[in-house]
C-alpha cells in the first residue's frame, strides 16, 4: 500500500531514490519489530 505512492511522484530520479530507501527502510523496520 505504501508504494502506491511512487506511482504519481513527480520529482526528479534522486528524490525519488531517497523516497525509495526511506520506504524500504520503515518496512522492514515493521517487518522486524512485528
């Protein structure tokens, strides 16, 4: 659900790599604490 996200982003490719990370980083963060 939280990668719906990217789908309407509108801003230039490195953001959007930060943007990602910072994805990933919080789910798996769930993922671990769980």
């Amino acid at each position: 659900k939280t990668w719906r996200i990217l789908r309407k982003l509108r801003c230039c490719p490195l953001k959007a790599g930060h943007l990602c990370k910072a994805i990933a980083l919080l789910q798996n963060y769930e993922v671990v604490r769980g």
